[in-house]
C-alpha cells in the first residue's frame, strides 16, 4: 500500500521509533522500517520510506514469514486489506497528521 504525506517538522526516525517501529537500514535514497506483530519478529509490518522533493512517499506491507532461501528476498506478504489501512491510519497519526 503505496501513500504520500508532506515532510513532518520532526525526525522522522524517531517519529516512527515512538510507535514502535525500528530502523532497519537506509539504501540511497530509502528508509527501512518494521514493526513485529510477535516476539518472533514476524508477521510484521514493514515500510519502504523516500523522500521525494515535499512529500514522504510510504510504500507499506505485511510480512507474514521471513524469505524462504538465504539471500532470496521473496517472501509471504500483503499489500493490501483493512489490517494495512488500519495501520495507514495509525502512522498517520503518530505523525500528527
């Protein structure tokens, strides 16, 4: 589930860290984050952040289980259904928006 928002005045990172997500890493121009749904790290949701010109551009999913194959990053996961919108909505109010 892809969606926009305009860049908040705070820090990002620690915007999300305060709804429970972790920075996973930052590749180029893309954020990583996850928050697990079990204390077995997965399911959880898991975000794709970049920044483009005035917006944050969110590309949102739920991993259902780690990739398959070492090195493979298939994986079990939707994109998609009120679980994604619920949480949508929730980012968006850690934001402040």
């Amino acid at each position: 589930m892809k969606f926009e928002i305009g860049i908040p005045k705070a820090n990002i990172v620690s915007l999300l860290r305060s709804g429970g997500y972790h920075f996973q890493e930052e590749k180029e121009n893309e954020m990583n984050f996850y928050r697990s749904l079990s204390p077995l790290n997965y399911p959880r949701f898991h975000i794709y952040l970049t920044k483009r010109k005035k917006v944050l551009v969110f590309n949102l999913h739920l991993d259902q289980k780690k990739p398959s194959y070492k090195g493979s990053p298939a994986h079990s996961a939707e994109y998609d259904g009120k679980l994604l919108k619920d949480e949508k909505e929730r980012i968006k109010k850690i934001l402040g928006l």
